[in-house]
C-alpha cells in the first residue's frame, strides 16, 4: 500500500516540480535573466533537503530537478532528517495538505449498545404453599393481571390452619402467642391473625393474599387442586421498574460507569425514547465473549391499564459519555501501523515532521493524545499518508550501510561473567559521556580502565562470541590531542562493543543499559557509515557522543 502511495506522491511531486521550473507566460527563458534579478545561493531537493548543490541538477535519490534557492530566502529545513518531509508551497497545494489545531477539549463519545429488558429482580416473588391443602376459590385466575399488596389471591383450605386457627382463638397468654407463631409459619400475616378474632366460625377458608404490588406473570393452580407444602401457587413480577440489560465489551470499558444516563429504544414501540442511569456493571468478565453485563434502571409507567414496557423485548441503547476536557486531535490525523501510531506535525516553511504518538480513548470524530504532541500542535488531516509514504523513502535511503550484528544464541551468564559486563558497560558509559560533553581531558581519563575492563570481559566471555577479537584489537587508549581522533577511536571501539554485549539484551535476566543510535554518523566521522552507536547507563535522555554540544539530542534509542 504505502508503495503505491509513495508512487502517487513521486508523480504529483515530480509534476509540480515541473511547473515550478518551466518559463512561465511573458517570462524571459534564458538562463541569464533570473540570475540578474536575484542570485542563487545554492540548489536543494525539495522532497531530500538534505540533497544540495552549488549547480543546477537533479536529486540523487529521487532524480527530481533541484529547486534553486535565491538570495534572501531560507531553504528547507533539513535538520529533521529522515522523520521529516519538507514540500514547497506548489507541492502542498497539489497534495492538498491540510492541518488542524491539536486542542484541549471534551472528547465525545457515543456508545451503541443492544440488549434485552428484563423485569427488577429485586422485586419478583413466587407464592408457594406453606402446608398441605386445597384451593377452593381463584381470585385472580389469569397471567397478566395487576394486583395490589394485600389482595386475595386464592382461598385456601387446610384441616391443619383451620385448626390452629380455632385453638388461637380459645387460648390465652403465652399459649396464644405460640400459637400466633405458628400461624406465621404456616403463611398467615400479621393483619390476618389479627383479624381472626372476628372470623366467624363456619367459614372454613383463609385467603392467600398478594406479597406485593405487581403483575401476575406465572398461575400453577386451578380451584379444586390439592397441593403439598412447598408446591408454587402464584408468581408474581413489579414491571413499575424495568431493567435494560446489554453487554460491555472490554473495549467500551473506558467510556462506561456507574451513574451514565441511557437512552433507550425498542423496535416495538417505535417513536418513543426512555431514560435511565446505570446502576450496575458486573464484575465478572465473560471469558468466551470477553464482555460484562451492565445494567439500566428504567421507569415503566402504565398506559392504557397496562405497562408500556413488556418483558424480554428487544431494545437499543445510547450511552450518553461525559468526560474532562483531553488533549485530541481528528482520528484522521493518526496513522496506526500495528503497534505504531504517529502524527505529521507541520514545523512551518513546508516541514513536516513524523511524531510518535500514544493514544488514549477514541471518540466519535476526536481521539485523546497521552503523549507525542503538545496543545498548538497543528497536525496533518489530509495529505499524511503520501507524506507518510515519502517518509518511509527517506529513512530507506537513510540506512546506513553498516551491517546489523549478527543475532546469536547465547547462553545465560554466570555471576562473574556479569560483573565483568557490569564494569565494563561503566567505562563505555563514562567515556560516551565525556565526549557528549566536549571534554578531552575528561574522555581520557574515563579510557583508562578501558583496557583492563575489555580484556576481563572478553575472558570471561572467552568461546561465546566471534566479535570478541574485534573488541579486544579496539580496547587501546594511550590519550588523544583532539576531540575529533578521540572520536573516531571511541566509533572503533563501540562498533565492536555494542556487537558483543547487544546479543545480551535477549536473555531472560539482561543487562541493563540503554543503546542510542546517531544516524549522521559519517558526516562528523569520515569514512564511517552513516548509523553509530553508543551505550549509555541510567534513565538519562541521549546524548550524542559523535557531535557534542553541535547535535547533542540527534539520536534516538533502539528497543530491545
């Protein structure tokens, strides 16, 4: 993909380029008459500003005609090397280049869910037979029917109630309250053995009245039936409140909490919305789906004798987000490849410079930025894949020509062979330092151990590597007159070193160091390939040992 983007990007540059170069109406064609107007100060490569010249021609990576820069103006900036892209003003209207402004600002979500609504489960009960018995009469003898606290349900005969029932009546004291005690367990509420004072005496029956208010959603039995203890009667379910019941999966667990305002809709009562809040999220993550039942507490008032919201039917719901003020910017401004995810920053005069950018929550049109970008940052919506492509071009040609070490397999290391890379990734550190800090005398006298601590390392490392010669010919330091010979020695000697001790970093218990790397190596080194590296210990960021305080942060460091 990005072959072919870097392909368009080629032509539609390459035909800008010859726009801008070709002698325009009522210009004068000769090669003298813009030069007697303004003077060139040099010819660059609009796509590889690092690519110069003092003549006309073209670029040697890409073949584009130099651009001339005239006296007076800035050129492109080429400090950004191979993470940055610089087009002229033509290029960026051909490519239509747009940026927009990274802000602090509320990132907006809207979170579709689908489920089920289901009845309050806090407030479903059964009514079973407390003793043996027949139901003589039904009260209520169909599902549906709304049914209030304290409404009879059934009348109910029992030999056993009848009898106990009268010996409460007969009895006195402490025998009456056992009595009225076992009247309780056999079903009877407080009210009802109250009122058995005034039962009269040929009435046989004691009504079973209705726990709660609500709706009958289960009947088990018919008048006439005998039951044993413990046989279900009635089943009765408060619809008044309504659960809306949906699955969160483990990406929509950032968005959703507990107190979040839902609107809900159902596809049986279309044209109508209800509210309600979450109120539950369950804890315990399905392991097959990944996902975790939340739940929605919603209002169902009674239309037309009955209750608008029927039980199981099938409803949608959007999450209404509120979250702080982040810093985001478009989801078109990031392209993720894998794991990466960067951003093209402009740095103005047609530079465009490729951030590495961690991510936070994604919104509708918005996504939050952790880190990678500061609020101002004016970064590329339109245009950075092409521009994202010719990166990728520039850090292709950009390799350098100094070969990867070699990956081994090596063993784990013994507490000695340890300690003799421990003091010796010291003196590498201590020397790198000296020389990120322009200080001769310091560099000298940090290589003095360099010496002793290369030759116990490559003893106790002795039959583990084929780049321990390398190391061990490049461990001569005698002092140095000049940065520049001190520099060209350390190169020597980190070339061999990092070839030995990056194999390390693989095992289970590594060193600890950190590897920097210089692309621009060859242009302070003569001779040398473009890439170096350095080894440097602490948290510390790095600090070029190749150029000093001239390029001090030019580097960057290489993962494990």
């Amino acid at each position: 993909m990005k072959t072919i983007l870097t392909i368009i990007l080629s032509v539609a540059v390459g035909a800008t380029a010859v726009w801008f170069l070709k002698p325009q109406p009522g210009q004068d064609s000769a090669p003298g008459a813009a030069s007697s107007e303004r003077k060139v100060l040099y010819y660059q490569s609009a796509m590889h500003p690092w690519i110069k010249s003092d003549k006309p021609g073209r670029c040697t990576i890409c073949g584009m005609e130099l651009t001339p820069v005239y006296e007076g103006e800035q050129g492109f900036d080429a400090t950004g090397g191979e993470n940055t892209v610089a087009l002229t003003q033509s290029q960026i209207q051909v490519l239509h280049v747009e940026t927009v402004e990274a802000k602090i600002q509320p990132l907006v979500k809207s979170l579709q869910v689908a489920g089920m609504i289901d009845d309050d489960a806090t407030r479903h009960r059964y009514i079973s037979a407390y003793i043996d018995g027949r139901v003589d009469k039904l009260h209520v003898n169909y599902i549906g029917a709304e049914v209030t606290e304290g409404q009879p349900l059934a009348d109910f005969y029992s030999p056993t109630l009848l009898q106990t029932e009268r010996e409460y009546r007969q009895l006195g004291g402490e025998l009456k309250q056992n009595a009225a005690l076992r009247l309780r367990q056999m079903g009877l509420t407080a009210e009802q053995i109250a009122s058995l004072e005034s039962k009269p005496l040929e009435v046989l029956n004691t009504p079973i009245l209705a726990p709660m208010t609500g709706t009958v959603v289960a009947q088990s039995v018919y008048e006439g039936q005998y039951v044993a203890t413990g046989e279900k009667l009635f089943e009765i379910a408060d619809f008044s409140t309504m659960w809306f019941m949906f699955r969160a999966y483990e990406l929509d667990m950032p968005w959703i909490e507990v107190g979040q305002s839902v609107t809900v809709t159902l596809p049986a009562i279309p044209g109508k919305t209800f509210e309600g809040e979450i109120t539950f999220i369950d804890p315990n993550f399905d392991e097959a789906t990944r996902s975790t039942k939340v739940r929605v507490e919603l209002r169902n008032p009674l239309v037309d004798g009955r209750r608008a919201l029927l039980h199981r039917l099938y409803a949608d719901g959007m999450v209404k987000v509120n979250l702080p003020a982040v810093l985001t910017v478009p989801r078109s401004a990031v392209i993720e490849t894998g794991a990466e995810a960067v951003a093209y920053v402009d740095r103005e005069g047609g530079a465009y410079e490729r951030v590495m950018v961690k991510l936070g929550r994604r919104g509708d049109s918005l996504v939050e930025i952790q880190s990678g970008l500061a609020a101002g940052d004016r970064v590329v919506t339109n245009g950075n894949l092409l521009l994202d492509g010719q990166a990728e071009m520039n850090r292709s040609f950009m390799t350098a020509s100094e070969p990867e070490p070699a990956s081994a397999t090596v063993a784990e290391l013994t507490e000695a062979q340890q300690a003799a890379l421990k003091d010796f990734l010291k003196v590498a550190d201590a020397m790198a330092s000296a020389l990120a800090s322009d200080d001769l005398a310091a560099f000298n006298k940090a290589s003095e151990p360099a010496m002793e601590t290369t030759t116990a390392l490559t003893k106790a490392l002795a039959g583990t590597s084929d780049k321990l010669k390398d190391l061990d010919d490049a461990k001569h330091f005698h002092g140095f007159d000049d940065l520049a010979t001190a520099r060209k020695a350390f190169h020597r000697f980190l070339t061999a070193a990092t070839a030995v001790v990056v194999p390390y970093r693989k095992l289970k218990s590594p060193p600890e160091f950190h590897l920097w790397e210089c692309p621009m190596v060859d242009q302070a080194i003569p001779g040398a390939p473009k890439k170096g590296r350095w080894i440097q210990l602490g948290d510390r960021p790095g600090h070029n040992p190749y150029f000093g305080a001239e390029m001090l942060e030019c580097g960057k460091e290489i993962q494990p």
